[in-house]
C-alpha cells in the first residue's frame, strides 16, 4: 500500500522542536500583527485635544476669536477614512447609536459654545466649555477602553 510504505516507524521520528516553534512564533507575532498600527480616530483625538487646550487658553486671556475658532474646529472634527470607519462600526454593533449620539452631542455643545464665544459673553462660554468638556468624557467613559483592547490589544492600553 502507498499510505503504509510512507509512514515512518515511530521510533525513527523526529522529535517535534516545539521550544523552537513556540520562540519562533513569539518572535514573529508582533511584528506581523497589523493591531498595534494606531487609528486615524486617534489623531482625531489628538487635534480634538489640542483645540480643548486653545479654548482653555483662549478663555483665559478673553480671546473670544481664539475660543470661537477652536470650538468650530472641534464641531467639524474630520472624520477617520471610511474603510476605518466600517470598522469601527462593525466593533462597536449595536451600540453604534450611542456612539454616533456621544458624537452629535459633543458637536452641539461645540456650536453651543462658538456662539457664547461669537457673543463675547465670558460667563456663558465657561458654562458651554463644561458641557463640551462633559460629552468627551461620555464617550471616553463608555468606547475608549473597550477600542484601545480591541483595536490594540491590551497589552497595548497606555
Ligand atoms: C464618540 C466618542 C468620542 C467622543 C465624543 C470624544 N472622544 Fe476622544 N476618544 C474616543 C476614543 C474611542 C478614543 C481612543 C482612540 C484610540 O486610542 O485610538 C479617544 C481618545 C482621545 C484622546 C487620546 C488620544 C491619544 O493620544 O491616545 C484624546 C486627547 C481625546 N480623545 C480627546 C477628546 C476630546 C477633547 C473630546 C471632546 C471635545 C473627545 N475626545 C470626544 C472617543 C471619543
């Protein structure tokens, strides 16, 4: 028979390097591992992050120009690429509705607060940076942790 004449007698085996497999593979794995390539979300963030700053200052030396200019920046964030954004989607399912309101939410406070800043009123701006500064944290609360362990792994999570 073809089969049997190509079965090697046990004793003749090699013995399987599994040390060496299992080294290799560790070696390999995080290199090849496309989880560790940051989101575009994330520089998103970033700019998001900055601008929060620019308002904080702004607020502080009356520079409703400055405060205005940042909030509308933050108001049309740019979205992630769309392949990015099917992604995201398909990882956050059924709570997509809850991101997308985390999102408007923090969009109309952003309006909310350009137009206090449009008006030069100190006292209504620092009340719509509260808002604003609470809808980040909303969604920071509720998406940041699960995405850096899904979309980094957790061994990633800064
Ligand atoms: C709809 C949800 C959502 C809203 C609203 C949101 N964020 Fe985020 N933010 C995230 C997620 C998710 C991450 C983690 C992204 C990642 O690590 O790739 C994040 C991360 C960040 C980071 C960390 C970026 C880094 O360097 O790792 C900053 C800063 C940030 N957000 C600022 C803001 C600010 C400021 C606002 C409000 C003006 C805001 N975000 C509103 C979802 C949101």
């Amino acid at each position: 028979m073809r089969l049997s004449s190509m079965a090697t007698p046990p004793s003749r085996r090699r013995p399987v390097p599994w040390p060496w497999a299992i080294a290799l593979a560790c070696a390999v794995l995080p290199v090849t591992s496309p989880a560790a390539e940051p989101l575009a979300l994330q520089g998103i963030m970033k700019d998001m992050g900055r601008n929060m700053q620019a308002i904080v200052d702004g607020l502080s030396r009356e520079d409703y120009a400055a405060v205005e200019k940042a909030s509308l920046a933050i108001a049309d964030h740019p979205q992630p690429p769309l392949g990015e954004k099917l992604r995201i989607m398909s990882f956050v399912g059924g709570n997509a509705p809850r991101f997308k309101a985390f999102d408007g939410e923090t969009h109309d406070n952003a309006m909310a607060l350009a137009r206090a800043a449009k008006s030069g009123n100190g006292g209504d701006s620092i009340a719509a940076f509260h808002k604003i500064q609470s809808s980040c944290l909303a969604c920071h609360q509720t998406f940041r942790k699960p995405f850096q362990e899904h979309f980094y792994g957790k061994a990633e999570v800064r």
